[in-house]
C-alpha cells in the first residue's frame, strides 16, 4: 500500500536527500520541485539541498525556484518572530501564562524543523480559566475573530478545543488560541494540567513556554492524524520524523519515555501511526522496543491498519500534471468524515455534517 507515496520523488529525497539527488537527471529534478510544491515542502527542499551542498546538482533555471523559496522561507520566518512578540506584548498586559504550538513553538526553540518550514499562522494555547480575557486582550491589540457566522461561533465555543480562528486588521496575521490540544468532545481525553505541568519556559520571556519534547511530538502526530486535511499531511510527518531524530538525539531515555507518555495522555493511537508512517516512509531510527510498545498499546486491528496504509498514503501522495492522483477524493472524504467522528459523538457529529453539506466553507 505504501509503496507508490515511499517511491515518489520527494519522499526518496526527504528520506536521503544525496542518496537520491545522485540519481536524479533534469526531469527528475523538475518533478521533485513540482511535488514540493504541492506538498508545501519547497522551502525545506530548498534549505535540505543548502544543508547538503547540492546546489551544483540542480539545473539553473530551478536554482532561481530554490532561491526564491529560500527568501520566502526567510521572510515568513521574521514574521513569525514579530508575531510571536505582539502576542506576547499583548497577553503579558494581563499576566496571562501561554504555550506556543507547532511551527512557532519550533521556532522559539530553536528546532531543526523550523529550518525551511512555512507558517500559515500562529498557533498558542492558554488556560481554559483566562481565555475569556485573553481574547479580549488580543482583540484590544488587533486580532478579531475571522468566523462571524453564529454557528461557527457556537461551534468553536461550545464544542472545540479553541476559539474561532482571529486575524490582525493591521498585518492579516493569523492567530489560533487553543486551551488544550484536541477538542473536549473527542473520544481522547489527554489532561491538559499534566501538559501545562510539563511545559519548558522559553529563555527571556517570562510566562511563554512551549511543549515538553515528548508532548511536541504527541500533539504533532495527534494534530497530523486528527484533523483530516491531508493536502500538507507529508509536510506534517515530515516535521514528526524531523522532531524525532532531533530530541531521540539530545535525550537518550527519549524512546523510553516517548510511549510511556503517550499512555499518560491517552495518546497512544496517534503516537502508534505517527510512528508507523515515519518508519515507512523516512526510515526514522525508532527502536524496535519503543515501536512494539506503543502497538501493543495504540494500535488498531489488523484490518484497521491495513485500511488506515490505504487511506493515508493515498490521500499524502502528491498530485502533479504528470503525475495524476486518480481517485483521491474518496480517501480524502473518508479521512474528513473520520476526522470528525474522532471530534464529536454521534449527536453532534450529523447534523453538524448536514449543515457543513449543505453550507460548505
């Protein structure tokens, strides 16, 4: 099932970017770039073939594709710095403690991953008790909720894990303010005390925190396998393998700890796919211990697997004009309606798929 996605271009050059680009020739060098593209991996392309001293290899006229992607990765990474102190200007006003998550938390901590990534927006996450407040703090500052239809509104408030998405009127930012890390309504149920507990402070920034390493990598496979929008979902893993090889490498009881945290959050079946596909994708150097410990304790049936192989390489395998994704639509629905049913019990679950049939975004 996963072997049309691990033969593609892009992945082989993730994978091992010499290794792959010794055998590449013009074209094969055009369809990586094209599949970068569609995977929003261009940048980290860009700065991977830097990393590796491989610009020589690339025919000229995509050496300017490359460099362009490389400004732009550049450019959005001072935004995110820029972001991040608006924020925190404007949530230190009211003393109110909150963590970064995803890309700009692997900015603020220096990871690897940060390195050629691109970022759509902010995401942070404050406690449940000071979010009323906190929204109003932002508001004062700029950020307005972008959802102004009273669904959404209730739909965010009542259901989710966050508020309804905001924006900057000034800069057109993005900002999305969580106050855990999947929504109240979802079958798991992870304490996000023990989150807050674990949390690492950000140097010279008082009350700015990002996640412990093992709680970084449990949302990012939990985020990757439970939101069900996959067009970027090679992106995200390869962020996930990314992260593994960089704290397995600063922390030697990382792998032992890794599972064993997973069963605390009750995030073992995410943390059990996301280190399936890393394995079979990237070749990621996970411990055979560390793997056959979270499948006995997060993995699916078999026929949950193999169903699960299909729907997820199919859906993050690149589409280019040459190269066509014939029928991804059906795994695509199939992994929405999924993402959903995991969010919210039956009940709510209908009709809220009714209203999003017939009023789509």
């Amino acid at each position: 099932m996963a072997k049309p996605l691990a033969q593609t271009h892009i992945v082989r050059f993730l994978k091992d970017p010499k290794v792959a680009s010794s055998l590449f020739t013009a074209k094969d060098w055009e369809l990586l770039l094209r599949q970068a593209r569609r995977t929003n991996l261009l940048s980290r392309i860009a700065f991977l073939i830097d990393k590796s001293k491989l610009i020589d290899q690339v025919p000229e006229p995509l050496g300017h594709q490359l460099n362009g992607a490389t400004i732009i990765a550049d450019s959005n990474l001072q935004s995110v710095h820029r972001e991040v102190s608006k924020i925190y200007a404007a949530l230190s006003e009211i003393k109110s403690p909150f963590v970064l998550l995803k890309g700009a938390a692997y900015v603020a901590s220096r990871k690897n991953t940060a390195h050629g990534r691109l970022f759509s927006d902010v995401d942070i996450m404050v406690k449940k008790e000071l979010l009323g407040v906190s929204e109003k703090a932002l508001y004062r500052h700029g950020w307005i909720t972008s959802k102004i239809d009273p669904y959404d509104q209730k739909y965010y408030r009542k259901w989710m894990h966050e508020l309804p998405p905001m924006r900057n009127l000034k800069r057109r930012s993005e900002l999305d303010v969580h106050h855990t890390i999947i929504p109240p309504t979802a079958r798991l149920k992870p304490d996000v005390q023990k989150i807050w507990g674990a949390s690492e402070p950000v140097p010279d920034y008082p009350g700015l925190f990002v996640l412990s390493p093992c709680d970084m990598v449990l949302h990012s496979a939990t985020h990757l396998f439970h939101e069900g929008e996959f067009h970027q979902g090679l992106r995200d893993l390869s962020d996930l393998d990314s992260l593994l090889r960089e704290h397995s490498d600063n922390d030697p009881d990382f792998w032992q700890r890794l599972p064993e945290r997973a069963k605390e959050l009750n995030l073992s079946r995410p943390l059990y796919y996301g280190l399936r596909y890393c394995r079979i994708l990237f070749d990621t150097p996970i411990p055979d211990q560390c793997y056959q410990e979270i499948s006995v304790a997060g993995a699916p049936s078999r026929l949950g697997i193999l169903a699960m192989d299909w729907l997820l390489m199919k859906a993050m395998t690149p589409t280019c004009i040459h190269h066509p994704n014939r029928f991804v639509g059906i795994p695509n629905f199939i992994l929405y309606v999924r993402s959903h049913y995991l969010r919210m019990p039956p009940n709510l679950l209908i009709p809220h798929l009714i209203r999003k049939a017939f009023k789509p975004e």
